[in-house]
C-alpha cells in the first residue's frame, strides 16, 4: 500500500474565465500544459490526457500537448487517460509515443481503450460495426510491437508486417501500456492475458462493485504466468478547501458536460440529489482534502490498488478552480493518503 501511485487525468474539457466566459479551444489547450508542469511542481507522480474528437473538449492529440508539458518537467510520468485505439494505427501510436518517450527522458505511457465516443470512427473512417474487432486485433498488434524488435503480425483490419520494426526505440526497451477496462470481464481477461497493467474505469457507482473484475484480473495474470501486475483506476473528483466548496464548483459543470451527453444517449438529467449520492456512496471522489484522501484510500484498499488517478476537471470549469484543486491534490491530499494507507 506504501508504494501506490497518484495520478490525474484531463480530458482538456472546454473551460470558463473566473467571470465564466468561455475559454477558446487554444487557451485550454495551454492551460492544459501549465496544470501538467503544476502537477510536477507539486509531487504527482502520472499526468493523463485524454482524447476527444467533439467540440466540448479542446484536446484531440494528447501526445502533442503531453511533449510541451515533458520540456518543461522533470519527474512527472506523461501519458493517456485513453488513447482510442481503435481508430489509430498501433504503428503510428508507439511511434508517437516512443518519441514522446526521448523527449520527457523515459516518462511515456500510454493507456489504450475503445473510448467511450464514437465521433472518431466516422473521423477516420471505420464502420462501427467493426468495434470489437477493431480493437481486439489493434491490441494484439500493439502488444507485439512492444518487443522493438523484427514483428511479423496478420490480421484483417490493416496490412500485416512481415519483420518490421518500429523506430525510434525507447532507451528502456519498450513502452508500459495499461488497458483502460469500463467493466466486463471479457476485457479483464483480455488485458490479462497479454501481460498488461489493467486501469479500472470507474465514473458511476461504488468503486465497491468492481472488486470481482479487480479480483479476476489478479487471478487471470498469474493463471496466464504474469505474477502480480499493477492495477489502477481513474475516478472522477474535485478537491476544494471545503467539502461544500467542492460540491459546489463541481456540480454545475459536471451538469453541463453530463445532461449533454446524455440527450446523446438518453440519459436523464443529472439532479443534485444523485450528484450528492454518488459523492456520498458512489465514485465521486470530492470535497476538502481530508474527505478526498479518505475516499482514496477507502478505494486503494478495497481494491487492493497499486495506482490512483484522479479525473480533476469535468466540464466547463475556471482554470483557477483546477489549477488549485491540483495543488491541493499534490501537497495535501497524496500525503494523507500515504499516512492513512501506511
């Protein structure tokens, strides 16, 4: 329990000034690099991107917002909060992140899912219809290419390779790749069965309810040979000075970003009521930073977690009230945490 890590995740949400007009796309994108050097300044061990390819978020190439932040840090480890590799090529995406790998000095990851949006396949052409096998025979690919050595790989969604190699190789000799899992246990075993660390993504309901799949994915890895691999997971949260601050700079934006995807896909709208429900029971992880390191370490353990990452921003939110839940997160909430799972 000593040794887990803590992270944040962005998903570079369109955000609003103090006065709450909105933000153009460029400026969050920039304020997106400054909340990542923040980070690092303030002791978070993993900064995560997330991409998008719709208008309420600013961030469609994290790779490329990830190396400006990886110039200007030192320790912090850079990566994905999902790469939807689905609709990228595995080739293209270790490429991408290999180099991002030379820049930062050996900070890179990648965290790869099918994403919960779809704009990207019509984007770039893929039928949807092809969803599964899109991303199964994509990861089978990505896996190997791990190896930076001669891949020999066929499939039916791309052209094979026939003693390829991907170039430039990393320094460590190739690149940690966690598989983000929504819940089901087909993906539990999938990830385990390729050696992967597996990031739990729990966004609604008590993080209580995943321990089947945190339980299955520790025996799948070590049935499949693997020992014990980390296993993390990304949540969505806030932290404020106050536990009512918190909820109340989080609830109006979250309100916004989640009723418009839910007239997307026929959700209700959000009420305060199941807002402050799941802030009580469920996975969101807000208020002041004794209630958000208790909420943490109330998940590592009952999870048995080598990783935590905290989704800081949801919807359109000031820059301000990010920049500072950030610090609070590294300077007060990770050493709580630390205290209480030690």
């Amino acid at each position: 329990m000593t040794d887990v890590r803590f992270g944040l995740d962005t998903f570079g949400d369109n955000t609003v000034d103090d006065a709450g007009t909105p933000l153009d796309q460029a400026q969050v994108i920039r304020d997106v690099v400054e909340q990542g050097v923040l980070a690092d300044r303030v002791g978070v061990d993993h900064f995560g991107i997330g991409e998008h390819h719709r208008d309420d978020f600013a961030v469609s190439a994290p790779d490329v917002v990830l190396a400006a932040i990886a110039a200007r840090t030192q320790r912090i480890v850079l990566g994905t909060s999902v790469t939807v590799l689905s609709s990228d090529d595995p080739v293209r995406v270790y490429e991408r992140f290999a180099t991002l790998d030379a820049l930062s000095s050996g900070r890179a990851e990648i965290t790869v899912g099918r994403g919960s949006f779809t704009e990207s396949f019509p984007l770039f052409g893929y039928d949807l219809d092809d969803y599964e096998v899109l991303f199964e025979e994509k990861l089978d690919l990505l896996a190997a290419l791990r190896s930076e050595g001669p891949v020999t790989w066929s499939g039916t969604i791309r052209a094979g390779l026939d003693g390829r190699r991907v170039y430039p190789t990393t320094a460590r000799g190739a690149l940690p790749v966690w598989v983000g899992v929504g819940g089901s246990p087909e993906s539990v075993v999938r990830t385990a069965r390729y050696g992967l660390p597996m990031m739990l993504a729990i966004i609604g309901g008590s993080p209580a309810r995943f321990a089947p799949y945190a339980d299955l994915y520790r025996k799948a890895t070590a049935e499949f040979g693997f020992g014990d691999l980390p296993l993390g997971v990304h949540s969505p949260g806030f932290v404020a000075d106050t536990d009512e601050e918190a909820r109340d700079v989080l609830f109006p934006a979250m309100k916004i970003n989640r009723d418009r995807i839910g007239r997307e896909r026929g959700w209700p709208p959000l009420t305060r009521e199941a807002f402050e429900h799941d802030a009580d029971h469920g996975a969101l992880h807000v208020g002041s930073p004794d209630t958000v390191a208790a909420r943490i370490a109330d998940t590592v353990t009952t999870l048995g977690l080598s990783r935590f990452d905290l989704k800081y921003s949801a919807g359109p939110m000031a820059d301000s009230h990010l920049r500072h839940a950030i610090e609070l997160y590294g300077t007060e909430v990770i050493p709580r945490v630390r205290r209480l799972l030690g």
